[in-house]
C-alpha cells in the first residue's frame, strides 16, 4: 500500500498465479496485434470474439472479478465500479510512455481507476521498462510476473514507463469507471449475440481461430497500406520460435509482386516447418499453427510424450530443394525485414529451459491434440456462461457446482 491518501495506490504482489501468467502470455503471443503505440502490441476481449476465439476470454473472466473487487474495497467505491477495458499489451524494444495521467485527454474523463497485471519478469524476460510514479511512494516499481498495482487514474498518480532495451514486458491491463455507459461488459455481449445465435440455430461452432485483416498484422502500421517492408507479426513470432511455414499442396506458393497476394496465403491451410522437416499435418491458417506452436512452449515441460496414443504416427519429412525454396521465398515475402522482427520479438533466456534445443516432433505432435482439448473446455465453459451472462447482462463466473 502507498504511504501517502495524497497519492493513493495499491501494490498486490505475487497476486497471479504464475501459472495464469503463461495461460496469458500464450494468449497474447497468439493473437496480438499491433498496437496504439510505437512497438506496443495488444489483444483485447473484443478482438478474440471477432476472430473467432470468444472461448479464450474465459481466463480473463475472474481476473477481472477479483481486480474490480479489490478496486471497491480499497478506494472506498463498493458496487460502483464497472470495468471499462481489458487488454493484454506486451511493449517491445524502444517503447516507452512520458509522464502523464490517465485522465490528461477528455476522451479518458470516465476513467477513475487503473489496474496494470504484470505477466512477466524485468531483467529476465525483458530489460528495461520500469514503472515509475512522478510523486509518493513507491516512486518506482520493478515488474515481477504475477505483481499488480491498482492506482487512481487522475493527477495524483502521474506516472511513466521506462524505455524496452531488450525483450518484450507483458501487461495485462483494465480500466475502471463509475459510469456505466462504459460498461465493457454490454459491448462484449453484443458481440458474442451473433455467436450465440449461430449456437441457437444448432450450428456448433468451429474451435479454429479466424485471421482479421492483414494491416492490422503488419509492422510498422505505416508500411500495412502497401507493404514494401516491415514484416507480418504472426510470422515473426513463429520465426524467433524456431519455425517455418509451407503453404499445402492445394495453396501452393508461387512468387508474386503482390504482397498482399503472398499475405493470403497465412489465411489458408498450411505446414510448419523446422529446419529442413514438414510435419504433415495441415493446420487452418497461420493464426491456428501459432496458436499451437505458443501452447507447446507453455506446455512442453508438462508434457508426457511416452504415454501419447497414436505418436507413433506423426509423419514428417525431409523438404526437397523446390519445397525449400519456395518455402523461403514465402519467408522472405512476408518477413521483409527479419533483423527488426529478431529485435522486436527475440527473448531472453536468463534462467529458462531451451525449448529450442530439446525440441521433437514427437512431443510437439502431442501438443496438438493437447491444444484441441485445453480450447474445447474453454468452449464448453463460454456456452455454459453464455446464457447467465445474457440474462444479467453482465459477464461473471458461474458459482462451482
């Protein structure tokens, strides 16, 4: 807690589980786009609905709870408070934000407080970047995974962020106001109501994620209109990972000026690629092999291949040199400028285990499935909410059975 009711902030360490700190991270390093900022990126709730992911929103679903809570009970304000905005942003080498506060431009007047989750380690996963309060104590906050600080969003807290040296600094971070006219709840269910009708019709809805336009993909925003370099970010952050993408054999890839034709092909059915083997195994699009490739770096460690059914039919093979050089031909399409995708989404390592150097196929097979059942249970946990959330138009966990 701050020592002073003239800056008035709350400091919650080791709030979130580490746990739901990577349940996080996967989410936002497989469907984040560029952001609002200079090398910021971000996912919000609205933009999962939108592409076909509205399951994922369930982690976000008691963190939210739990933070308007603490809000009310500290500040004073319970049962006032609505939640504005929730979104994941992740700031990257050069970012940084001057001195200000959250209520310096009249479209944040609303706004009366601010919480910030942090969802990664400072001199680990990330350099740079600190949190700073121009007045009060404490004056400066060094983020650790699972801290959150909650503050009021006026001229009492004036604050700024450290420029990124090195790494990415992931955030989760939601906003809070007393008017309910800013209620984030009332515009995420209305654009779940076409997905509930889809449900209602007895459509049963697809589990694969859909890709939004590629501008909004695109680094830096300026180049999106014409994309003479730059570089696709879901294939930037598949490229520091340590793979390639192949188009299927009913997309295959042939070299054009075009590059919004080459940009197509990450919407249509692929493979990944490692070093100099395919998995043959086709994937929906480019945000679907992110996605899976993001669970099994939060998940390898958990994984026990020995007991996967059915491993021992993963099929991957060795690439020809045509399959290779159209394969690289599409890299160097896409990711125009690679050196600042390296910067921008490499990681540190400090402390961590080398995924890249341990990798099988055998496991990451096993992840596959692993993904379809851990993004089912999301499914059914959304349509089961689905119904409450409507009646009382508001979004809430359910009481455990």
């Amino acid at each position: 807690m701050a020592d002073s009711e003239q800056h008035p902030r709350l400091i919650l360490r080791n709030f979130l589980s580490l746990h739901l700190c990577k349940e996080l991270e996967f989410i936002h390093k497989s469907c984040c786009t560029v952001g609002y900022r200079p090398n910021v990126f971000s996912t919000t709730l609205s933009h999962l609905i939108a592409t076909n992911s509205p399951h994922l929103i369930m982690p976000f679903v008691p963190i939210r709870e739990m933070l308007k809570e603490k809000a009310e009970e500290f500040f004073g304000c319970e049962y006032e408070l609505f939640v504005e905005f929730t979104g994941l942003i992740s700031w990257c080498k050069g970012s940084s934000i001057g001195w200000h506060s959250d209520d310096n431009r009249d479209y944040l007047k609303q706004r009366d407080f601010a919480a910030v989750c942090y969802l990664n380690n400072y001199e680990v996963d990330f350099k740079g970047g600190l949190f700073y309060f121009q007045d009060g104590e404490p004056s400066t906050f060094a983020p650790m995974a699972g801290d959150v600080i909650i503050y009021t969003a006026d001229n009492k807290n004036v604050h700024s962020v450290g420029e990124i040296t090195e790494g990415e600094r992931l955030t989760l971070t939601l906003w809070f106001s007393r008017d309910a006219s800013h209620d984030e709840d009332a515009k995420l269910l209305l654009s779940l109501s076409e997905y509930t009708l889809n449900i209602s019709k007895g459509a049963i809805p697809s589990y694969f994620p859909l890709r939004a336009s590629n501008n909004m993909y695109w680094f830096p925003p300026e180049e999106a209109s014409i994309y003479e370099s730059g570089f696709d970010i879901c294939f930037a952050r598949l490229h520091v990972l340590g793979f390639d993408i192949s188009a299927s054999d009913k997309e295959s890839y042939v070299p054009s000026l075009d590059s919004s034709c080459n940009l197509k092909l990450l919407e249509k059915p692929l493979h990944l690629v490692r070093g100099n083997e395919l998995l043959v195994w086709e994937f929906v699009n480019i945000l679907h092999a992110l996605q899976v490739v993001n669970f099994y770096n939060w998940k390898a460690s958990e994984s026990d291949t020995a007991e996967v059914k059915g491993s021992s039919s993963i099929n991957v093979i060795s690439l020809s040199e045509s399959q290779r050089q159209k394969i690289d031909c599409l890299k160097a399409a896409v990711l125009k400028d690679l050196q600042s995708a390296e910067t921008r989404f490499g990681h540190l390592t400090h402390g961590k285990k080398n995924f890249q150097q341990s990798f099988e196929w055998i496991s990451f097979f096993a992840i596959i499935f692993e993904w379809e059942a851990y993004i089912c249970n999301l499914q059914k946990d959304i349509l089961t909410s689905l119904p409450h959330w409507q009646m009382y138009q508001a979004i809430f966990c359910l009481p455990q059975s």
